[in-house]
C-alpha cells in the first residue's frame, strides 16, 4: 500500500503524520472474480463462496463480500476488483469492514458497488484504516440506526461508525442515480461519518437526504460529519468535487461540531431547503469538544442555492453557513450562489450567511467568524452605496483588505471593486479526474500575494485537474481552476 501523509490542523497548527498500511505483512491478496453478493464459505485465508466446487474444472469464486470477510479475520487487507458491476443482495446486509482493508478497483468508471437503492453499500466500523481506490459506491439507501432522536437511517451509501477509523476515497465516485424512489436518508445523504475521512480526486453527486418541513435530521445531502464518542469529526477535501446533491441543511456536505479542511476542491450545484447550499459549518449542536476551526483554500463554491427557509427557520447562505464556527479561507471563490429572497431582506445572503453571538437554553453561543487569507473572491457587483448583496456576515469577519459593515451587508472582502466572475459550468474535462468550473476569459482571479502567516494557505503547484500552476506565484488565480 501507498504511504500516506496528512495533516490535521488544530487550533492554527499543523501536525503531520507518515505511516504505511503496508508496514504490516500479509501473505495473501484476494482477486475478486465475480460480480454475485455471496458469503464466504469458510473463513480460513482463502477467498471461496464455495459455489465453484461443481464447475468442470473446480474453481474458487471470490466475491466482494467474500473477499471482505476474509480480510475482517485478519488474513490479509489487500482486495483487487476488476472492472465489475456488483449490485448487492438486500437480504445480506451491507457490506461491513471491521480491520484494515485496501480495496483496489480498476477505476471508477468501471468498478461500480451497487446497493440498488435498497441497503446501503457499505460501513465501517472499529478502528479500522480502510482506503478504497478507483471504485463507485452508488444507489446506496442507507439503514436503520437508533440514535437519541429514535430510529434513523443514516448514510446513505457509506457510513464510518467510529471515531478512531480513518477512510481515504482515492479516485472514489459517491453517488446516487436518478430515480423515481424518493431518499429516506436522515442525515448522510452520501456519506455519515464520525472518524477521519478524506476524500482525494473524488466526486460526491446526486445524493439527497429526505427533505420535509422540520425536517432537522436531514442533514448534509452529499456528506455529513459528525464528532465521535470523544474525538471531533474530520473531513478533508483535496482535489474533489461535492456537487448536485440535495438536503434541509448543507446541501452538498455538512459539518457538525467537526473540522474541514478543503483543498483545491469545488462545491457546486447543490441545494439546501433552509441553510448552508453548498457547505453548513456547523458548532452550535456541540460545543464541548472545543472548535479548531475550518479551512478553504485554492477552492471554488458557486451555483448553490437555498431554497426557502423551514417553518420558523432564518434561512442563510446559499454558498456557505458558518453557524458558530471559525472558517479561515484564502485564495478561494465564493460567488453566483442562490438566495431566492429579495435583496431588500434582511437575511439575504446568497454567498455566505453567519450567525450572531446568542444564547440557547441559556447556554453562550460565539456567533461565526470568518477570517481572510487573502486573495478571496466573494459575490459578485455592488447594487447600491458601497453595498454588495452577496454575503451577510452578522458575525466577526477579521483579515487584512476586510470592509466594515454597511447596514447589515459587508463588502467582499480582498476583491473590492475588481469586478465580477463568470465562471462555467461543472465540466469535468477529458482526461481529468473529477469535474471544475472553469474561470472565463477576463474573470480578475490572478493575484497571489502571501500564505497569510499559515502554511495550508502556500502556493499551490497545480490545480484541482492537477494542471500546472505558474511558478510567478502572483499569477496564480484563486479557486479550484487555474486559466
């Protein structure tokens, strides 16, 4: 296996950590050869569901599931899956890995896990380091879990169940394909996790939790992140694209009392009933873990949108909703996003929308900040004196180039002035991996100027297609795509 290395960022500093799956041997590696859901037959290092044995010659069939199973015995974590459309038996359950486990596909236009909109695909469960590379996991339905809100079904397609299990999607399409069958899902349209779960060249699209009036479960249509027993949830976004998914709040992700680090990244294309269209940053629900904040860079977020507010909800932020939480974002655009609302409301906010300090129940509340790191594009034209009716930050914006507030609006920062960006379509280009809207000619992006004091905010060396960036580091653009 590959080594991996990855940083979390607590509190402002980075701690990195290097270690190999591979640092421990194993004898075996299993060659699924089937596309049927079987069991193993027996579990003894050899991946055979048995039905092989009347074949002329005699042959060992390994299924996915079988392969899984084995690996869950301690036998060996490597799995390869040749291309293979593999649609899941409902009565067996979803698929279950339980120890650490590499399952290799042969890309994910070709390797597809199918859970046929009646289970989910796959969970993860104790402290297991599981990477999944060059897979779709789709048409997942999620499944029955009680939580302190009573029975849920949670995680749509994949779910990681622990806090210690850490889950890396390489080259991994998460999605959910048109259908007449409406999402149950609440909340994990996509993906629920409570571990660490980083997404690398990977596509979330097209997943939906169920969305009703109060609907105050169905979270985070594409992914929702949430802290564990005793550790904080952690998602990571590098070079991936979280796009058209659907849900109540945070349309294409949400994170709850958790941290997100994205990177390179576009959100773009979804939809959320009352707050947070593209993204919820979300520490109102806990507070007891402690907030390392958030972190964008070098990403775009744009054609979200926020539907209507629920029942006696304020909706905010058809790109982003900062609810409670500290987001540092630099050399990032967050601009076209959607707020149905007149821009004479007070609540308009179709870029980015930010809580108040407030108290709850009597317990304190900080309110939202948003701290620049420069070279950030947000909203788009002024429409009246010194106002731009793009972001409502009713919380503490901080960072060099910040505007004041100007009756309830604040300026974008860092690009005061500059005009506006086009921007494209979500296209992914021939050869990429994972698709970008791309900058238009004359859209005013180019301008690096510092890290801002932090090193997640460097130049980048390519874009999200993993495209060259120029070496002049002042003529990089900012945003996920580089002209």
């Amino acid at each position: 296996m590959p080594i991996r290395k990855v940083q979390w960022y607590l509190g402002g500093f980075a701690l990195a950590f290097t270690w190999s799956m591979a640092a421990t041997a194993h004898a075996v590696t299993f060659n699924v050869n089937t596309n049927t859901d079987t069991h193993d037959k027996v579990i003894d290092g050899v991946c055979d569901d048995g039905t092989g044995a009347k074949l002329k010659p005699p042959k060992k069939v390994c299924s996915l599931r079988a392969a899984i199973e084995e690996a869950n015995a301690g036998f060996q974590d490597t799995i390869n899956v040749p291309a293979l459309n593999i649609k899941l038996d409902a009565t067996k359950g979803h698929l279950l890995i339980t120890a650490d486990t590499w399952i290799v596909g042969a890309g994910s236009g070709s390797t597809i896990v199918d859970g046929n909109y009646a289970i989910r695909v796959l969970k993860v469960d104790n402290a297991a380091d599981v990477e999944i590379d060059g897979v779709t996991l789709r048409n997942g339905s999620g499944q029955n879990t009680t939580s302190d809100r009573g029975p849920e079904l949670l995680g749509g397609t994949l779910m990681v169940n622990t806090s210690y299990a850490l889950v890396t999607l390489q080259r991994v399409r998460v999605e959910r394909l048109p259908t007449t069958i409406k999402s149950q899902i609440q909340p994990g349209g996509g993906i629920y996790s409570q571990g660490f779960l980083y997404l690398i060249d990977s596509v979330v699209n097209g997943n939906s939790t169920i969305v009703t009036n109060g609907g105050v479960s169905a979270l985070g249509g594409g992914i929702y992140v949430a802290p564990g027993s005793d550790t904080t949830g952690f998602l990571s976004l590098y070079y991936s694209t979280v796009s058209n998914n659907t849900s109540s709040r945070g349309g294409g992700l949400l994170v709850n009392g958790s941290q997100l680090m994205c990177f390179n990244s576009t959100i773009s294309g979804n939809t959320a009933q009352s707050q947070g269209g593209g993204a919820g940053i979300d520490f109102e629900g806990d507070q007891s873990g402690g907030d390392y904040g958030s972190y964008i860079a070098f990403s775009t977020i744009t054609n979200n949108s926020m539907v209507s507010p629920l029942g006696s909800e304020i909706g905010w932020g058809g790109g982003i909703l900062n609810r409670d939480s500290t987001v540092r974002i630099g050399k990032s655009i967050i601009a076209k996003n959607k707020d149905p609302r007149a821009s004479t409301d007070p609540n308009f906010s179709p870029d980015i929308g930010q809580t108040l300090p407030r108290s709850i129940a009597g317990a304190p509340f900080p309110g939202g900040t948003m701290i620049s790191y420069d070279d950030n594009f947000i909203g788009g034209a002024a429409v009246g004196p010194g106002k731009h009716l793009n972001m409502l930050l009713d919380g503490m914006m901080t960072g060099r180039y910040v505007s004041s507030h100007l009756g309830g609006f604040v300026q974008p920062f860092d690009w005061v002035g500059k005009g506006t960006v086009t921007l494209g379509g979500l296209v992914q280009e021939s050869g990429t991996l994972t698709p970008t809207c791309a900058l238009q000619a004359g859209d005013p992006i180019n301008a690096y100027t510092s890290n801002g004091g932090d090193s997640f905010f460097n130049p980048a060396t390519d874009d999200q297609r993993h495209h060259a960036r120029p070496a002049q580091t002042n003529l990089i653009d900012s945003g996920s795509y580089e002209k």
